[in-house]
C-alpha cells in the first residue's frame, strides 16, 4: 500500500464496501476502494477501503456502526 494511506474497512461483500464508503464520503473524507476479488472465483476475495492516514482514527470511528 502506498504511503500515507491506511486501510480502515476490509469484507467480503461489495455493498458493504459501498456502504462504508458512503458513511466516510458523507463525512468529507476521501476514500479509496482496493477490489481484491478474483476474477475467476468472484465470491473469493475482500474489498479493502483505504483513506489517506490523516483520517484513519475519525474513519474508524465513523465506521463502527457498520461492524455490527
């Protein structure tokens, strides 16, 4: 992963991914999705969302509410 950049959020599901994304973007943060599915067994692999590692603690606590 680059530099200054920290995953905050990993599943299985895209719209979760989604979901989270919506939550941070909601909030002004800037988020980015890594898909790290395979392409030959789609329902193998997670999706990662990043966010630049200024907003990783805000980012986090924002997306508690989705973990459960």
């Amino acid at each position: 992963m680059e530099k200054g950049w920290k995953e905050v959020y990993i599943t299985g599901r895209d719209y979760k991914a989604v979901m989270a994304i919506d939550m941070l973007e909601n909030e002004g943060i800037t988020v980015v999705m890594l898909n790290q599915q395979d392409t030959t067994f789609p329902s193998s692999g997670d999706f990662s969302v990043i966010v630049a590692e200024a907003d990783e603690a805000r980012a986090i606590e924002i997306l508690k509410k989705l973990k459960h």
